[in-house]
C-alpha cells in the first residue's frame, strides 16, 4: 500500500525542490513533475516528490480524516 500526504508549499528552491510543511515538519521534496506551483499551494507528496495540486479544501478534510483514523502525518513526513 502506499500512502500519498498533503502538504502546502512554503518556498520554491533551487533544482526543482520545494520546502514543504506536513502538520508542522518542514521537509524538502521534488516539484520536478508540477510547473507553476507557488507558495501556499498544496500539494500531494509521496517518496519525497509532489505528485499532484490539492485543493485546500481537500487538504483540510484528507488531513481530518487521517487524524480521525489515529494516523499523524508529521510521522509520515
């Protein structure tokens, strides 16, 4: 099984790397397969790469339902 995260975009940096923050964890990961991302955003993070936009609305609930399951996503991140 594999386990895609939210997280939301805190700066865009050099190499086609983003730090991103999980519930609080700030991590670098790739932005190589998005263009035009922009801090803020939300993205979808697996393995270290952004895989997709994620509506803030979507982030909230995915991040609610997960807290609801007992799964933290800071220990994913």
């Amino acid at each position: 099984m594999c386990l895609a995260i939210p997280a939301q975009i805190v700066r865009l940096e050099a190499g086609e790397q983003a730090l991103v923050d999980i519930g609080g964890i700030r991590k670098q990961v790739s932005v190589a397969l998005l263009d035009g991302l922009v801090p803020g955003e939300f993205v979808i993070v697996h393995v270290g790469y952004a895989l997709a936009r994620l509506d803030p609305a979507a982030a909230a609930e995915t991040l609610a339902a997960m807290a609801a399951a007992g799964i933290d996503a800071r220990v994913l991140a």
